[in-house]
C-alpha cells in the first residue's frame, strides 16, 4: 500500500482494463471492480451527507463518525483491490454495532415501514443507506465467484442497518418525524 499516485491520465484504461492492487489487469466491468466502484460511490455519498446540515445537538459527533466510516470504506476498498489481502478489521465491524445500538436506544420502537425522507440529511442518509445495500450486494457477488474474506460483507451489512437508524436520529433531533408507510391507502 506504499504507492501512492502520482499521475492520474496514466491511459492504461483506455481499452477497458484497470489495475489492481496486486498488479493484475482486469475488466472494468469486472465483478471486483463493480464492489469497488459502489464502495467509492458509498463513500461519496457519504460525503454529500456530512455537507448537509446536520442538527446541531448531533452535528459533532456524526461528522466524527461519518469521517471514521470514511476512512474504513476506504480500506475496504483497498481490501478489494488487492486479492487476498486483509484491511478491514473485526473491530471496525463491532464499532458499527456499538454506534447502532447507542443511537437505536434513543429512538421510538417502529410500528410500521417508513419512507425515506423528512430533513434533507435523513433522506441523504437514506441515500447512502441504499447504495451501501447495493455495494453489499456487490461483495456478495463477488465472493460467489472469488474467496473473499467475511469482514468485507459484514461491515456493509452492518453499516447500512447503522445508516437507517441515523436517517431516522437525524429526523428526530431536528424535530421532524418518520415519514410512516401507509399501508392501507386514503381514497382522496
């Protein structure tokens, strides 16, 4: 991992390959390179949401753990770029649990679905929500047909689940409520 860019036009993709970690070419379209690309498109999701504005009794210490969430996406990705190789660590998945189940203990137990929305930084939420589900889906994938490790698919199980309960802290401590489901319609 001592690399580090120093020209991005390299050109060496233009005939639909890529580079790994480990040096192999690939596919673009290579299931590796789709887990990847949904982390790195996870992890800018979660940038658009840190630039949302967050309530102020929770602003801090969302930032703070967005930022950590950041950075363990990102040695996701490093993890799977390079086959074989192991960054994301059993702690980074518990810590996911620790933080769900701090924020999910403030909220009212849920009767019914609910839809995304409320404030701008809960639906955001709910955004990275779902393009953290299709990046599992996408690591999912990928280990039907290569030997990947656990921790990958657990940490973005894990994450999206922590995602959702934050969607819902951040509608209730700027004062706004879930949007429920409505599963028997009004006739209007």
């Amino acid at each position: 991992m001592a690399n580090r860019l120093t020209q991005i036009a390299t050109r060496t993709g233009d005939t639909g390959t890529t580079g790994l970690g480990d040096g192999q070419r690939v596919d673009k379209d290579h299931l590796r390179i789709c887990a990847m690309g949904d982390v790195d498109e996870l992890n800018s999701e979660i940038g658009v949401l840190i630039t949302e504005g967050l309530p102020e009794s929770v602003a801090a210490e969302l930032k703070d753990l967005f930022s950590q969430v950041q950075h363990d996406l990102f040695d996701l990705g490093g993890e799977l770029c390079i086959p074989n190789y192991t960054l994301l660590k059993e702690e980074q998945v518990l810590q996911l649990d620790t933080w769900l189940n701090k924020y999910n203990a403030t909220l009212p137990r849920l009767a019914e679905f609910i839809l995304p929305g409320g404030t701008r930084a809960a639906a955001q939420a709910h955004v990275c929500r779902t393009v953290c589900r299709r990046a599992e889906r996408s690591i999912v994938k990928l280990g039907r047909h290569e030997a990947i490790h656990d921790t990958p698919r657990q940490y973005v199980n894990r994450l999206s689940d922590l995602l959702f309960v934050l969607a819902r802290v951040l509608n209730k401590e700027a004062g706004e409520s879930d949007t429920l489901w409505r599963h028997k319609k009004d006739p209007k």
